[in-house]
C-alpha cells in the first residue's frame, strides 16, 4: 500500500505527512520550543513533538538536489526543549 503525501497549505506539511523532497525543513510548533530547522529525507514521514501530541508544521526551506549514497536520516521524533512562553 502505497503512501500519500497531502500538504496542509501549497507549501506547509505537518506531522504524520510523507516528505516528498528531501531538505532543510523550517518547523513550527506553538506549544513546545523544538530545533528551528532539521534536515528530512524524501520517503520518510514528517516527525513528531516528543513532548505532545499536537501536530508540528514544516515549510521546506532548502533543497537538496543530490544525497551521497550514505546519507540517511531516521527522524522520528523532535526533542522538546521546554514549553513555549505566553509572554512575547
């Protein structure tokens, strides 16, 4: 069975999602303080927060046109930093 790949926007994917390009991703996550970019791998599926269950937005910052034939990336989930302050 195959996998779908399904965008939230033209350009935002969120976790749960196959990436379809392999890349430097920006992340957005309003409840937790995660990395500000990570790289993904075409093929695998969008990470989670490993703090919550709330769902955690990507926007593909950076392709990366050609991979070494070593280059693999097994993100399954991003570490949590602490939660997000109310206060800006």
């Amino acid at each position: 069975m195959s996998k779908k790949v399904i965008s939230i926007t033209d350009d935002t994917w969120k976790t749960g999602a196959v990436v379809a390009e392999t890349g430097l991703y920006e992340v957005f996550h309003s409840a937790h303080e995660l990395p500000e970019q990570v790289t993904l791998a075409a093929g695998h599926v969008f990470p989670k927060c490993e703090a919550c269950d709330e769902p955690v937005a990507f926007r593909l910052r950076k392709r990366l046109e050609r991979q070494p034939p070593s280059f693999r990336i097994d993100l399954y989930q991003l570490p949590a930093s602490g939660k997000k302050s109310d206060a800006a």
